[in-house]
C-alpha cells in the first residue's frame, strides 16, 4: 500500500510553478482556510489555485485539519484491523509499511520552488498604461489587492503605451489616484511606497514586436530566473485588441509559465465583428488564455445573485414563473456622455450597456442551477439562457436621445451639442426592451430592461415583481387592492448596495390599515467592511485563472445573435429616437413598452 502524506506536508503559498486553474467549487471552500493546511496537488487536488495571501479564517483552517487528521486516523485503524486480520501472511516489513503514515518521498521534478531558491513570480503588464481606465480604475484595483495581501510574494507591475514616460513619472502619476481600505489607514503611506516601487514604465507601439521584445527583456531582469506567469490587460482600443496580442503573444509570452490577456469591452459591434475579433485573437492565444472582462459582473451583489438564490430556500421555490411577474433590470446614469460622445456615437446605449452588462446579469439570474460552482458548469447554464431567448423585434424597444435642458436656472447640453458627435446623430442614449426566455421555467414572463444617460437620478437594480396572492381577501373585506402593491425584491447593485423585500404590512393602531413596508439589508448598515471595487475582484480572479466571471466565446456569440438583427433593424431604418429632456424620467414610450405588457417600472415612485 502506498504511503499517505502527513496533514503537514504541504506546498508553499508561492510555488505556483504548477500554472494550477482554478476550481470554484473547491475555492469556495478553501478561500478562507491557511495554505499550509490544504493538501498537495500530486495527491488528487487537481485545477486549484490557492488565494494563500488573503486573510485566513482560524474556524474554517482547524476545520479542515480536524477532517484530515479524522481521514488519517481511520486509514490506520483499517491498516491496523487488516494487519491483524492476515498477520501471519504478511512479511515484516509490509506490515510495518502498512501501520506507517510517511510524507512521500520527493523528486527533484516535485520539490517545492522555493525550497530551490527560485519560486515563481507574476509580472502584470497594462497595455495603454496611460490612458483614463488604467489611472482610474486598474491600479487602484491593483493596489487595494496588494494592500489586502492578495497578489502574490513576487510580483511586478509594468505600464505600457506610446506616451514616452519614465518609471519615477509613472508612479507619480499612479500616485495620485492610490486610496487606502478605510479600515486599514496606519500603514497606507508604507504601503504605498512599497507598491510603487514595483511599478515600471516601458514606452513602445502597440504593433511593434520589437518594442514587446524590449519589454520582455526588462520582464526576465525582474523575474530573476523565477517561474514566469504574465498578466497582460489591455486598456486600449478594441481596433488594436489583435495587433497587441499578436506582439505579446510572439515576443514577450512566458517560456514556463501561464500568460493571459483581459480583454475589455467593446467585443465587436455585432455577431460578424464580433466573430472576427474572437478568431483573430485566437490565431494567438487559447481559449483558456483570453479573460472578456465585464466590470459589472464583479460587482459584490451581482456575485451574490447565485448565493441568495441557491443558498436560501424561501427564493429558490419562488424563482419560475408560477410565483413571479415580471422581472426588470434597469441601469441609469445621472450624466451625458462628458467628452466620450465620439466613442459612445460609434456603439449606443444598447452596445454599451443592454447587450453586456445586464444581458450578462440576466443570464446569472435566469438560469438552471449548475452542476456545481465551477466555471465552466455555470458559463454552461448562462449559455442555455441566451440561446432560449425569443428573437427581439423593433416593436420590442423603445429608444431615445436626451436633448439640452434648463433647470433651476442651469442649463444642460443635449446629446448632439457634443462636439465630437454629429448634428445629426440617431444614436440612442436611451433604450428600453422587452425580453422573454421561451423555456419552462420563464415562459411568459417579460424581463424588461432599460438603460439610459442623463436621467434623473444613479442606479443599476434587478427588480423582481412577484404575483399577486390568489382570492385577494383584503380587497374584498376592507377594500385594500394588494394587486397594485404586490410583493417586489429589489437588488440594487449601485450605489448604496442593498437587497430589499416590499412586503404588504398592518399599520399599527386599532383599525385595519395596510401599507408597504421594506424588509431591508442595507450594505454599509450591516456590514463595517469597504465593499471592494469591481475590478479587483475580476483582476485577482484572472491572476488565480478562475474564469466563472468572464465572458467565454460561446457565450458572446449567444449574446451577439440575440441583439444583432434589431440594431441593423434600427440602423437600416433610421429610427428617429424619443428625446427627452436631460434630467427627466426617459422617453414616455418606456412606459408605453411596460403597459404593454402589464407592468410598470418600479423605480417610477420613492422606495426608501
């Protein structure tokens, strides 16, 4: 019989020479527990990367040695019962071997990395380092995972782009934008220091393979003849995704690790660019390399859709359409397009918003429980969803322009008065759909969604209207009509995040009165923890190779065919948007589209 290792012989936080990928399953067990007590990968725990640096939680990590030392415990007693069982049959030495749990012997291929002295390292490089999303959004989320001890021992940070900069002008100039957890504040100048310090800057052209060969070059200096693994996000762009890739992928991969790019949206503007993109990229890289990254889906309360539905059992009976109405998901901005009208004139509102973020949250929300929290297992159910969606017709969307607008004596530009946009743009900043899932679950019911810029007020919610309860008994003894105020869970993703349930409610006193009340978690209420930003959830998941929350090809093909005839449809057409005055509510024809259906939009009236 083999040798069992001891619960102690373990792999270090950083030999992650292995170039593991990522099990959710497991790793929502494991994410809390030390790295030392987890058992070797050669023994079975294939496809797991280990979050060894984030903070451990001692109940979880004495749990998990408590199980390892109990399955032990057992293996020898059941050694020990066959010993006596067969004694006499056994020679000496396989009885001894048998009654001894010994690590295993290690070969040079199996010895820890840093037990050599080398180890491995992550060099992360953002490609159009100088542009507005690489200031405001990927280092700050780079220095809130260092900050947290997330990322890991060994790892370095390189900006990348046209802009001739040296490395001191670069960390100025990251600087600025650095904010410290605010629950951590006694060390965030230390801190700081130490992340600049591993931040680099090298100028070359995104088409230039010499100037990646450059960067490769300067990439080995820091990784010291340490394992390689190579991090490219490009902030850039989409029509230099492929030059940028092609460059990387020939002169700056890693020769003995992993290498993958995240990719940012736009994926294409319909199924055919779209399609292009996805096979041009992969001339160089594997599926399994390219990271689509879609910054809403790492929002804490889209992540929390799957735990409240599948971890709580009064939702999960009441997610069909025998118990629930209409679902709407609805996302809004306060503001115009503010210096991005040439950019945003090129894709619409349905491009920038409907057709990825709260397509991708509606996919999250409507689908079969998966198999299992691994990756692959829900990107699989989310494909299902896309690909039983009814086709969209153009009598199935509203869409609308804002115009300029006075208001207590400001005045507001309307979309066109931009000077990088046309006169006579038709792009829409302003669109509502109705959409329905032709499968047994969501047969009928009407998922509305409508996003907009320059409104009247900041959100992204999924609204969930429930039917109204069979024989209406107060309607008819005190004439209180629950249909209108049937009961609705509401998730707001941002801002204030908080997941609320409206409930029908006597009001105290000696009559019979009803009102609605709010059954409310509020976020910043109940938990005292800074909620992290959305990309730094999504950087660290493309570090440990965990891909449950990127967009997979499939997936965006799904996405792309369900959304690609009603905008040529659009286009080709030349429908006339609504305009509505910046600031206000939408186009009225939103609430036309709703009553169609017989729904009205939930953020119509005062919630809170």
């Amino acid at each position: 019989m083999t040798a069992l290792p001891s619960p102690n012989h373990c792999c270090s936080s950083s030999s992650s020479a292995y170039s593991l990928n990522s099990s959710i399953g497991f790793r929502q067990i494991h994410r809390n527990i030390p790295f030392s007590l987890i058992p070797h990968n050669k023994f079975g725990l294939k496809n797991v990367s280990f979050r060894s640096k984030c903070t451990p939680s001692l109940p979880d990590a004495v749990l998990m040695q408590d199980v390892v030392s109990k399955i032990l415990s057992c293996l020898g007693a059941l050694a020990t019962k066959l010993v006596a069982t067969n004694e006499a049959s056994y020679p000496k030495e396989l009885k001894e071997g048998l009654l001894t749990v010994n690590p295993p012997e290690e070969d040079e291929n199996t010895v820890d990395s840093d037990a050599k002295g080398d180890g491995s390292t992550v060099s992360i490089t953002i490609v159009g380092a100088s542009g507005d999303l690489a200031k405001k959004k990927i280092f700050p989320a780079l220095f809130a995972l260092y900050y947290e001890d997330c990322l890991p021992e060994h790892f370095t940070i390189f900006g990348y782009a046209r802009s001739k900069m040296t490395d001191a002008e670069l960390r100025d100039m990251v600087s600025r934008t650095l904010t410290c957890r605010i629950d951590k504040r006694e060390n965030c100048g230390e801190k700081m220091d130490q992340f600049l310090k591993r931040c680099f800057y090298h100028s070359g052209n995104y088409d230039s393979e010499e100037n990646f060969t450059q960067l490769d070059g300067k990439l080995k200096e820091h990784e010291a003849g340490r394992i390689s693994n190579r991090l490219f996000y490009l902030s850039i762009p989409p029509n230099i995704f492929v030059d940028a890739v092609k460059c990387a992928s020939r002169s700056a991969s890693s020769a003995n690790g992993w290498t993958r790019v995240i990719v940012e949206k736009p994926f294409g503007r319909d199924s055919d660019s779209s399609a292009a993109l996805t096979r041009s990229l992969k001339q160089y890289l594997e599926e399994d390399q390219i990271f689509r990254i879609d910054h809403y889906l790492g929002k804490e309360l889209v992540e929390n859709l799957s735990v409240l539905r599948f971890s709580n059992l009064i939702f999960e009976p009441l997610w069909s359409r025998k118990y629930i109405r209409n679902v709407q998901l609805i996302f809004s901005e306060d503001f115009g397009t503010e210096g991005r009208g040439g950019y945003f004139d090129h894709y619409g509102i349905i491009r920038d918003i409907m057709q990825n973020h709260l397509l991708q949250i509606l996919a999250l929300f409507a689908m079969e429980t998966p198999v299992s929290l691994d990756a692959e297992d829900i990107r699989n159910e989310k494909v299902k969803v896309l690909r039983s969606m009814r086709p969209i017709h153009v009598d199935d969307v509203v869409v609308g322009q804002y115009k300029g607008h006075t208001r207590g004596g400001q005045s507001y530009p309307g979309y066109t008065d931009d000077k990088t946009v046309p006169e006579d743009s038709l792009t829409p900043t302003f669109a509502a759909a109705a959409l329905f899932i032709d499968n047994a679950r969501w047969d009928g019911v009407p998922f509305l969604m409508k996003a907009g810029k320059a409104l009247h007020d900041r959100r992204a919610e999924i609204r969930v209207q429930f039917r109204h309860v069979p024989g209406n008994l107060y309607n008819r003894n005190f004439g209180t009509n629950t249909d209108r105020a049937t009961n609705e869970l509401v998730i707001r993703v941002q801002p204030d995040e908080a997941i609320y349930l409206k409930i029908n409610n006597k009001v105290p006193g000696l009559g019979m009165r009803l009102d609605r009340s709010n059954l409310n978690l509020l976020y910043k209420a109940r938990y005292a923890k800074e909620i992290p930003d959305a990309y730094e959830r999504l950087v660290l998941d493309a570090i440990e190779g965990e891909r449950r929350l990127f967009i997979r090809s499939d997936e965006l093909d799904a996405a792309w065919s369900l959304f690609t005839p009603v905008l040529k449809e659009i286009e080709e057409k030349k429908v006339i948007p609504e305009y509505y005055p910046y600031g206000s509510r939408g186009p009225v024809g939103a609430h036309y589209l709703a009553a169609r259906h017989n729904v009205k939009w939930g953020d119509v009236g005062v919630d809170e």
